[in-house]
C-alpha cells in the first residue's frame, strides 16, 4: 500500500495493512533468506510535523527460516512492536554527504508517497535473528560427515574436537 504523504493529516493516521508475502519478496528482488507462511498483518500509527514523520506500530508474520546449526526448515513466529522516524526531502534539499551521528536514527523518504511494504519489511529484515536456531538446544551437523546430531550421534568419530594448528608448539622447548 502506497501512502501519499501529503494526505496525512497533522492529526495523525492509524491504519491497518495486510500484505502478501509473496509481495514482498518480489520488493527484495526474490533474494530473501526467508519466506513467508501467510499474509504480513501490521498496524500502524502516523503522525506528521511538517516535513517529518513518525511511524509506530506492530507486525504479525510467520516466517520460515533455516536453522543455522542443523540448515533444517522452522517456522518462526514474529510478532514485535516498532518505530520509525521520517524525514522527507525533496529535490532542492541537498544532504552533506557525511552523516552526523544524529542521521543514523533518520530515514529520508524521497518523493511523494510511503511504500508500507518496504517500511514492512525494512522493519522485520532488522528484527529477525542473525543466526536463527530451530531450538535454543540445537545440536547442528557433525563437522566430520555432517549428519544432523540432533537425531542421534553419527558414529563417526567427529565429534572429538580436531587438533589444533598450534599443538605442535606444546612440545617446543627455549634454550
């Protein structure tokens, strides 16, 4: 849903979006690391000061992630409140092309309308884990054969921690 900017009222907006996640892959070029089970639900409260905005909400999604342990396919739960800060620029406003600490907190919007979908998923890319686990007690792959030790011990032997490459020096003596 595309929001024109200067239709928000200085009152402020709330309004429910429902996007599809296929949408929002096709945003992302089709290059996620994640996929998404139903529709993305969130709601969200705008409010304007001049030519600036603020965004607050809360996102519902499910989300089908890879574990980073095991690669096995879990399904994710997301549910998190947000907030966004907006400037808007226009085409006689020119920014220094250093930023101040102060502009690591701002998003520019160029143009005359909000994207919700990519504010959507700006906000859940940011929230997910970095490296998402399927459980907190995930065994992940032997090293040696790469069997999933979550289902059991491989029998391989790879388990026992690999020598190091500094093991030779335990047996190096000064004069």
């Amino acid at each position: 849903m595309k929001i024109k900017l200067d239709e928000i009222p200085e009152s402020g907006l709330s309004l429910d979006v429902v996007d599809e996640g296929r949408a929002l892959n096709e945003i992302a070029g089709g290059n996620l690391d994640f996929s998404f089970l139903a529709p993305v639900k969130a709601h969200l409260e705008i409010s304007r000061q001049g030519r600036s905005f603020f965004i607050s909400g809360e996102i519902k999604a499910s989300i089908r992630l890879n574990c980073s342990r095991c690669t096995r396919e879990f399904d994710y739960p997301y549910d998190a409140p947000f907030s966004a800060y907006y400037e808007r620029t226009g085409k006689n406003v020119e920014r220094d092309s250093e930023l101040k600490p102060a502009d690591l907190e701002v998003n520019f919007i160029e143009g005359d309308e909000l994207d919700t979908a990519e504010l959507l998923l700006g906000q859940i890319a940011l929230e997910l884990p970095m490296q998402p686990l399927c459980t907190p007690e995930c065994r992940g792959l032997c090293p040696k054969c790469g069997a999933d030790l979550n289902l059991g011990e491989c029998g391989c032997g790879g388990e026992a921690k690999p020598e190091s490459k500094f093991a030779k020096l335990k047996d190096f003596k000064i004069k």
